[in-house]
C-alpha cells in the first residue's frame, strides 16, 4: 500500500526502538520526562488553587517541556547513522529513502509514546486526588501525542543535517522553539517565518537546479531578506502605527503550536487542529525523504 | 572459472566515464573500467585517489556528477534499479561500519528482516560459518577486535548470498594474520562471485586480484591483468610511476 515496505519499515523500527531501550541514556531521559511533567502538573501554586482533577497546568508547560525532550531523543536518529557510517549500509539495502525516514521516524515515535505511556501515572495521581473527566484526560493525551508526533519530525529533519548528535539537538530545539514561542512573541513569529522563507527559498533552488549548493545559499540568503522586508517593518516603531497588524507575523503565529494544542486541553477534538499536527509531520517527513534523496544530484 | 572465461564473459560491472564533483574539487574525473563476471579485480590507489567515491557510485550511495555507472546491467541511479541491484550486490563500506551496541547475531538477524530474507536463519548459519564468527555472535560488536569486527562486516555483505561483491578496504587496519584469513576468504569467494576489492596496498593484488584497476588523484591511470602490472620493473615501482611518485622513494 502507498508503495511502503512495511517489513523493512518494521524492522528499522524495531531496531532503533531495541538500541534505545537497551541503552542507559534512553531511561535517563525517560526518568527526566516523568519528573520534569510531574512537577510540571503537580508542583504548581495554580494546580491546588484551582482545586479541578485536570492537568491544565502541565498543558502551559507542555510544549516548552517536549522542545527540549522530543530532540534528545531524535538528535541521534540520522546524526549516529551518518556517524558510524552504518547509513551507507541501509542506504544500499533493497529499500527506499521512504521506507528508511519511515522507519526512523517511527522508531523515534516509538520511544516518545513510551515516554509519554509511562507518564499516564499522572492520570492516576490525578483519580486519587479527585475525579478526573476520562474524555479530558484521553484529548488532553492525544494533543500530546500529537505535538509530540510533530516535534519528531522536527527533531528527525534537525538529524538529517549533521553526524553530531549534539548540533542535532540544538538544531531541533530551535526549530521547536520556532512553534512554540510563534504564538506568543511577535518577534518568535517574525524569525519563525524568516527561517521558513529562506529554507523555502534554498529547497526550491535545489529542487530546481538539481544540487546547486552556492545557487541554494544564495536564493536562502534572498529568502531571509524577503523575510526581514516584511517582518522589519513591525519591529521599527516609525513604520508603523500604534496597534497596526503586520500580517507576516500573524500569518506565522498561526503555525504555533499552542493555539492548535489549546483545544485538546479543554477536552475539544478539532480536525483543524489534528490535520495541522499530521499534516506539519508529513511535510517535515517528505523534507528528510527529499534531503536522504539529495546524494543522488 | 578459467582465464579465458574471465576474459570473455559478460561484463558485470561497468564504470563509464563517471566523474565526481563537489564544489571546486574533483574527486573523480571520467574514470571508466570494466570488470567481466566471475573476476576479483582489485581497485588500487593510495589513500584520497577516489576509491570509495567510486565505490559509493557503484553501489547507488551516491550519483556520478557526470557518467554512467552500471552493475549487472542495472543503473543504480535509477530508484526501481537501484533496489533491484541492492539485492544481487554487497556492500562492504570503508572501516565496516556497524551497530555498536548489537551483537552479531542481532545485527544479522536486522538485515534478514530488512532484506526480507525468507531462511533467514540458514543464511545466518551460513555467513556465520564462512566467516568465522561464530564464537562471538553473542558479544556486543563494539566489544570485538578489529578482525572481528571486519568479518561481521563482510558476514552482513554475504548475508543474501550476492552475485557481486564491493569490498572497500576489507583488510585496512587487521594484523598479519587477519589479513591472511580474510585475503583466503575472498579468494574462495571469489570462485564463484565477481568481487571489486579496494585496496592501496600493493601486496593484495598479487594475493587476490585477477585484474587490476588503478586511479590516482581521481583518474585512471591503468587498467589490465596483474600480470600486466608486474611484467616489467616490478609491481612496486611501477605503482610508483603510475602514482607520480619517484621511483627512488620506493628504496
């Protein structure tokens, strides 16, 4: 179906789950997870004010949290591969650039819905307390879940571009930053939408030129200065009145996560906001099949 | 297979032209050969010459900037041809890259599944016993000697049995008698497959090598029997002379 390897996908899978689980640094980093959410949800002045069985002060620290969680565990998907060289290996293997980002991402999915499994103890602290509503609780997860799936691919695509784990890491956690902080800094927006403009601009030239690197940086460069022409502006007061909208900001802080996630914390599934989660993975997914593909230009 | 079926057969991998390009520099520069089946030949040069560039066109890790590349008629620039090749051919890169914190036996076992190798657990028999491992299939790789590790590696390259075999440097880092152990392995092998082995170590040719491909600074610079190599002063200094390294060095 789709053209998809589901064995080859299956066995990347369960692979980098088997080398995750297997090494000390993965429960480390689960550990951290459950702790750093429980005080998150717990360990708040709000959370026995308000006196409601919900987690709706974890849900302002959620996406802050898995910025920095969800590329700790993605910094190595690619980055270990490309490392140790064992990416020549399962590039030349009888499956495709699909089957194998497929596959990574998966495995990276994988661990983060066992992280977050483990993290459903707060449910039960929550049914011991008081008596939490299991609808809110499931859309609560599930916007989780979601945010998490997205961030993956963040994580995976910040993997893609280096063999060191570390850059990895901080390339992920920017490009989460970006989403996360869109909605509520102007100025987070106005940067989210410059990068995205100047990536924009060097993929297409890419595309377009067929590996043309100097070409890609140049039009990269052109793409951030068409970015700043229309962020600038907001940011200088004499261009601007008082209350004026810059809508290259607002169009930005539409892509944040928080006005998307907001829904599920207050039990409300919207199809809006599920297609944004599914739709920002599989445009990340399709970018790390595209740059897996680009050693053949 | 006799010489005269190694020198008639069908060409089984072909290199036409391909050149290697990034940014300013040259890595390859419309280098051609052609290795006929049943034959080992030996790709020779020293270290930066552009064996696994070549190697890595070869296999379809990367693309020629320009040139063709073919192996058992198949492109492996082509997607659909690609996977089709990667079934018939294997790969063992430079070093023998490997999981680390797998052990052979779970190594093995993730490239039947990737692979899709129905038996899988014959052909784990079967490498394991071709390449003497059997002793540490259960010992994580990262705790293998280097000779250990490189069997593992070539048992991965041998794992669906494959018509042609790429090896890039199969014997770089190993001890004498690891070498001798690895050099007879391919020699065996190579009675019934048609192997391209990299090497820039001059003696591996004599040991192994039918034919002898030869680039340097990213062109080829020979291409013929061993025999041919060695006919007049001596395997060594006309390495020398093909590599423009004075001959007075070789003393």
């Amino acid at each position: 179906m789709f053209g998809v390897d589901f064995a080859a996908v299956g066995a990347i899978v369960r692979k980098d789950l088997r080398q995750y689980l297997a090494n000390p640094t993965g429960y480390v980093f689960l550990t951290l997870f459950i702790a750093t959410t429980a005080a998150a949800a717990f360990m708040q002045e709000g959370f026995f004010a308000r006196n409601l069985a919900d987690l709706a002060e974890l849900n302002k620290m959620m996406p802050a949290i898995l910025m920095f969680f969800v590329p700790a565990v993605t910094m190595g998907a690619w980055a270990d591969e490309r490392r140790s060289g064992t990416d020549e290996i399962l590039l030349t293997s009888p499956v495709s650039e699909a089957d194998v980002v497929l596959g990574k991402y998966l495995g990276v999915l994988g661990m983060f819905t066992v992280s977050l499994g483990f993290s459903v103890a707060h449910v039960a602290v929550l049914s011991f307390l008081g008596d939490p509503d299991p609808g809110l609780m499931f859309s609560t997860y599930l916007g989780y879940w979601l945010m998490g799936a997205m961030f993956c691919a963040v994580g995976l695509l910040a993997s893609m571009f280096t063999s060191n784990s570390t850059v990895a890491f901080i390339l992920g956690a920017l490009g989460c930053a970006g989403v996360v902080f869109a909605g509520a800094e102007p100025w987070a927006a106005g940067l989210l939408g410059t990068a995205v403009l100047g990536l924009l601009f060097a993929l297409g030239w890419y595309v377009v030129r067929a590996g043309d690197v100097a070409g890609a940086a140049f039009a990269g460069g052109l793409g951030t200065v068409v970015g700043l022409a229309f962020w600038l502006p907001s940011l200088l007061p004499w261009l601007h009145e008082d209350g004026e909208t810059n809508r290259f900001i607002d169009s930005f802080s539409a892509l944040a996560v928080d006005s998307h996630f907001a829904s599920f914390g207050e039990g409300i599934i919207r199809l809006g906001d599920v297609a944004y989660f599914v739709g920002s993975a599989a445009v990340l997914l399709y970018l790390c099949a595209f740059l897996l593909g680009r050693r053949h230009w | 297979m006799t010489q005269t079926e190694r020198e008639t057969g069908p060409v089984t991998i072909k290199a036409d032209k391909i050149s290697k390009v990034y940014g300013e520099f040259a890595a390859l520069h419309e280098v051609s050969f052609e290795v006929r089946r049943g034959t080992v030949a030996a790709f020779l040069g020293v270290n930066g010459a552009g064996k696994s560039t070549t190697m890595r066109i070869l296999t379809g890790y990367l693309a020629p900037t320009s040139g063709a590349a073919r192996i058992l008629d198949l492109d492996p620039t082509r997607h659909d041809q690609r996977i089709e090749l990667a079934r018939k051919l294997g790969y063992l890169p430079e070093s023998g890259p490997l999981y680390r914190d797998m052990t052979p036996a779970e190594s093995l076992q993730f490239f039947v599944e990737l692979r899709k190798l129905a038996g899988g657990k014959q052909h784990i028999d079967r490498v394991t016993e071709q390449c003497a491992i059997g002793q540490v299939m259960h010992k994580p790789i990262h705790k293998l000697s280097k000779g250990y590790r490189q069997r593992v590696g070539m048992a991965q390259a041998l794992l669906h049995d494959p018509e042609v075999l790429i090896l890039d440097e199969p014997t770089s880092g190993l001890d004498p008698l690891q070498i001798r152990e690895v050099r007879t392995l391919i020699r065996e092998l190579g009675k019934t497959k048609t192997i391209l082995l990299s090497t820039h170590i001059l003696q591996e040719v004599d040991a192994i090598a039918d034919r002898v491909v030869m680039v340097h600074d990213g062109r080829l610079v020979f291409t013929g029997t061993r025999e041919e190599l060695v006919k007049d002063e001596g395997a060594e200094k006309r390495f020398y002379e093909l590599t423009g390294q004075r001959a007075k060095e070789v003393a």
